[in-house]
C-alpha cells in the first residue's frame, strides 16, 4: 500500500482560499492518492482527473488547478497514466515529488 503525505499545513493554505476552494482541494488530493497508487510521479490523465470524484463539472476545477500553477498540461505521457480515450491530455502535479510532503 503506498501512502501520501501532506503537510498539516496544507488544508489552510492560502492558494486554496485564492484558487477557488474545497472542489479544489478535494480533486487535488484524491489526484495525488491516484498517483501515488499507480505510480505515475504525479501524472494524470484528463480522463482519470474528470472520473476521480463524483463533481457535475470537473472540467472548471481542473481549469482552476491549471491556472493557479499547481497541475500543468503536458503531452504524451503515455498510456500507463489512465488515458483510456487516447486523447493525449494530461496533467503533471507541480507539487508532486513521489512520496515527499507536499
């Protein structure tokens, strides 16, 4: 079982607050329990990040991540990060250091 640590500190930071909030915070984390389980240091495919969490609208949330600098958009990470509609879309979290506290 792998584990992810997060600082105490985390939940009161003030980039969620700035960001957008608890939609947020929630996607973020469960993001980096997916990564964490499967191993991809902090790479995540659109389609795992709009499944993770019962949300009627990830894709504003996954917009607000993006623009406050905590995921980044890359390409072609390969398949080993969820990309189940090969559409090549996916996210790299910039806070994500395998295993470390964030």
């Amino acid at each position: 079982m792998s584990w992810v640590h997060v600082s105490d500190t985390y939940p009161t930071d003030p980039i969620w607050q700035q960001a957008g909030g608890s939609e947020m915070f929630h996607l973020h984390i469960a993001a980096m329990a997916w990564c964490s389980q499967h191993q991809t240091d902090g790479a995540i495919s659109d389609d795992v990040a709009r499944r993770l969490l019962s949300l009627r609208r990830p894709g504003p949330v996954i917009r607000r991540l993006l623009t406050a600098g905590l995921w980044q958009e890359v390409s072609d990470l390969g398949d080993e990060n969820g990309d189940e509609n090969g559409d090549g879309i996916r996210y790299r979290m910039v806070s994500y250091s395998g295993g470390d506290d964030c």
